[in-house]
C-alpha cells in the first residue's frame, strides 16, 4: 500500500528516507497498541505542564523533524511523511508522540515496523524492541491529513487554494506527530510539493527547487531549533518578494498575488522596525524575517490578527491595508517574538507572559514614541500603563495573577499587558540602564532554548546585584497588585466579585 501511496503522493524519495510502511495484522488494519500486560506498566509521563497536563511527552527528547507535504488539490487533503530523530532518556518499551486528527497509514521505529494505536490526543507506538535509554531513536509516521476537518482545535488554517499553519498554543499535533511541548524543541528540514500553479512554503530558507508531471517540490531548512508550535508550511497562490537587508537578516515575505500591491506598504515597513527592535534587544536571532499575510479573510478559518511563526509570522491580510498608526505596535509586537518566544521559548504555558509581556512592552514603547495614541486615545507609555495598573486587582481576579495563568485565561490581557506592567515596575526598580542590560543577559544566556519566569528573576538579580525575587515574586505570582516604584500617586480600582474589567487592547496576539 504504501509504495502505490508514494507513487500516488510524489513523496517516493521521504518515503525511501524513513522507510515507512503500515503494519497490518491479517489485512485487516493497523495493530492496535501493546499488549494488556505492557499498558499497565510505568508509562513515560507528560512533562506535567501547568496549563496543558496533557501536552507533551517524556522519555525521549526531540532532535529533528523531517517533514514531508503533499497538497492534494483535487481533495483538498494533505498526504505526508513525518520523520523525528530523538535520543531516549529512559527505557521504551513503547512510547508516545501527540497526535490529533491525522490517519496514520504506518510506523517504523529505528527501520523495523512498529505498532501503533491512537487514543485520546496520543500516537502510541510499540516498537519492535525495547529502546534503551540513551540510545538514538528514529520514527518515521506516514500519514495523512484534512485541513477543514472540524476537530476540538486545530493548527490548520483552510484557504481557497490551499492552507497555511497556526498551532499556537497546543495544535501543531493536529498537523504533524511530534512531541508538542515548547520546552523540547528541535530543528526542522520540510519538503513542501503542490501543484506547480501554486508555491508550497516554509519558515527558514529554500534549499532546492524540483518539478515532476505538473507538481512542484520545494525544500526548506530551519537553521535554528524550533517549538512545535512554531513551525509555518503554507501553499496558495503566492508570490515570494525578497531583498537584501545590509548587516540584518533576509527579508522574505509571501504575498497572495491578488492583494500584493495593497500589502506593499505596509510590507516597506519592516526594515524600519527591524533596525529599532535591534536598537532596543541586539542582532535578530534568526537568519530571515518575513510576514505570510495568508489568503483568507475568513473568521472562521483565522480567528487572530498575527502569529509569531519562526521567521515568517502569520497575518490576517486584511488588517495589513490598514494605515501604520494602526498596525505598527501590532508589527513591533510580534517581530519582537522572534526574541521572546522563538527563540527564547516558554519552559511551560504558564511562562507565556514572558513572550507576549515582552512582546506589548516594546509594542507599546514603539507606539507612543511616535505619539500614535491607543485604543483609549493615550499618548505614552506611563499614562497607558496607569490605565493597566488601575485594573490590576480585577485581572489578577477574574484570570489569576500574571504568571500562574488558568487555561482559560491563558491568553487574557493579564499575559500581555499585564506582563508589560511587570516589566516597567522592574525597570522603575532597577531604572532603564539596568533594566536593559536585563533583558540583553536573559536573551543571550538563553538564545535558541527555553526558559522560564524562574529563570528571569534569577538572571534580573544578578544582572542587577540585588535580591529581586521577592519583588518580582510579588508582581508576577501576587492576588494583588503591589506598590508602582516611583508612582505613589497610581491606585488600583476595587475589584468586583464575579465581574470582568475591560481590557485594555493588547498590541498583537494570537487572539486578537
């Protein structure tokens, strides 16, 4: 079966790399899982996230994903090779990879077929043998994919022509097996093939171009280690528009064809932000930078403005027509991600003001140096976040304090311009200089990995040279809000049981 799914796919030359078959028992489909006597042994655990128990998985840690994309127009489904390179931390007499929605045709483990059984949100796989700990593990999963198929969640987004990808926070399992945690990130190779009419993209840079019978195969490597949820694959009809950037990174934009001349401008702005994100947090991390604004204006099928995907953030095309004082903190917002959040990634969920904290503040700082004013008609940054600061108690209230977030309110305006709020009474504290040399330390101790709010108080006490935890402590775990540094005059309104303040717009999220 699956050397005529190759055939069928083009994904012949994935397909010869993995090794991937299906394993049947008598014909009649996929062995389901291990035996009794092996489900009730010890199970590799989750890594126990705070907001997502669920997500992710133990026993192993991700190296490298090897994936492979076939747009089937005609059905507007997906066939595709998954291949992940992990090394094992513990004996693995069987072991699992999350997985949502995908048909899987077959698994092979280190090149011998393996068993599998879907449950729950979880591909469980029973190789041939024990993996012992530290030993490589290789798994290849060929599978197949509908991006319009109504699931719980899902990280496809459905176009016309074709889909792109946004599987923040816990949906990058709904498009590929892997181990959906941002604390185990790895590197990426994805081969992209479509109808020659349409361009197959994503994130990192084009390696090699191949057409075959009215199909084309593009090929695409992430220099760098990346979350799961992170990862951006796209087809449609799209133009790529690249230029240079002396002494900065690749410009790559994709553009829908149709509305390239109306995204122009906006696009143009980009190197400007760049140079002042620069200014403000050092060298972009990343080898490109570029935005997607996919082809759909649809709600349904794209529920936020912009998302963060390494090196080529996602974007509703329609918000981009608007004028810059509109949209420019929303750009700053999530180009600043590619710092925070790519790649210094989230240790767990409840870490996610660290990303979209950092993400508002220099959103903000951005807007009002160019006295763009808010949502509220506000002109600086003291005065927006006194507007926060006032309906501090009441978020902390209705959506738990800034970094013990509930899963409901994972992506309220507590993360976002809460955590913004965090980080100026820091500054306040410590005052700009220091503050600065902050977040400088924070983004090269931890480039390309993760890290959590721990890990911020400890490297904002040394960088300082004083005892921050206690402060710190206090504004990001706190049922109440703390004393502004510096602003005796700033108060906090009353909090209303069982009511919801209004909040105050974020500068760019995955919610919007």
């Amino acid at each position: 079966m699956i050397a005529l799914l190759a055939a069928r796919t083009g994904l012949a030359a994935a397909l010869a790399v993995t090794g991937v078959t299906a394993v049947h028992q008598g014909g009649a489909g996929p062995v389901l899982g291990p035996a009794p006597d092996l489900l009730r042994a010890a199970a590799p655990a989750t890594p126990g996230d705070p907001v997502f128990p669920g997500l992710g998985n133990a026993g192993y840690d991700a190296l490298g994903y090897h994936l492979a994309f076939d747009y089937r127009e005609d059905t507007r489904t997906v066939d595709a090779v998954a291949e992940m390179t992990a090394r094992s931390t513990a004996d693995l007499p069987w072991f699992e990879l999350d997985a949502l929605g995908l048909s899987v045709h077959g698994v092979r483990v280190n090149g011998r077929p393996a068993a599998f059984s879907l449950h729950d949100e979880k591909l469980r796989i029973t190789p041939a043998a024990t993996v012992r700990r530290g030993s490589g593990l290789t798994v290849g999963v060929t599978y197949s994919a509908d991006p319009r198929a109504p699931l719980p969640h899902s990280g496809w987004v459905p176009t016309a022509d074709g889909f792109a990808l946004a599987g923040q926070p816990n949906s990058a399992h709904t498009v590929f097996p892997c181990n959906d945690h941002p604390s185990d990130k790895a590197r990426y190779t994805v081969r992209v093939t479509a109808p020659s009419r349409l361009l197959g993209v994503a994130g990192g840079t084009l390696t090699d171009t191949a057409e075959h019978g009215g199909r084309t195969t593009r090929g695409y490597v992430m220099r760098d280690p990346m979350a799961a949820e992170l990862l951006q694959v796209a087809v449609g009809d799209y133009l790529v528009r690249e230029r240079p950037l002396p002494g900065g990174p690749r410009l790559r934009d994709v553009v829908p064809v149709g509305r390239a001349t109306a995204l122009r401008p906006a696009l143009d702005l980009t190197a400007a932000q760049l140079a002042w994100a620069e200014r403000h947090l050092g060298a972009f991390p990343f080898e490109a930078y570029g935005l997607l604004p996919v082809d759909t204006d649809d709600p349904a099928a794209f529920g936020f403005t912009g998302l963060e995907t390494q090196t080529l953030t996602l974007y509703k095309p329609g918000f981009l027509t608007h004028p810059e004082p509109r949209i420019g903190a929303h750009m700053m917002h999530e180009l600043v991600h590619a710092w925070f959040g790519d790649s210094v990634s989230p240790r767990t969920w409840a870490d996610l003001w660290l990303n979209e904290g950092h993400a508002d503040y220099y959103g903000m700082l951005y807007r009002y140096e160019r006295g763009w004013p808010d949502g509220l008609g506000l002109t600086s940054l003291e005065a927006g976040l006194r507007q926060v600061y006032a309906q501090g108690d009441q978020w902390r209230l209705d959506s738990g304090p800034v970094a013990a977030p509930t899963r409901a309110g994972l992506f309220d305006s507590q993360r976002y311009a809460g955590g913004a709020l965090v980080l100026f009474a820091l500054r306040e504290k410590v005052g700009a200089a220091v503050f600065d040399r902050i977040e400088r330390a924070f983004l090269a101790r931890y480039r390309h990995g993760v890290a959590g709010t721990g890990d911020f108080i400890a490297t904002a006490g040394e960088v300082a040279g004083q005892d921050l935890s206690g402060f710190l402590t206090e504004w990001l775990y706190g049922t109440r809000t703390p004393p502004m540094p510096g602003h005796p005059d700033w108060t906090v309104t009353a909090p209303v049981p069982g009511g919801r303040s209004p909040r105050s717009a974020p500068q760019g999220s995955a919610t919007l």
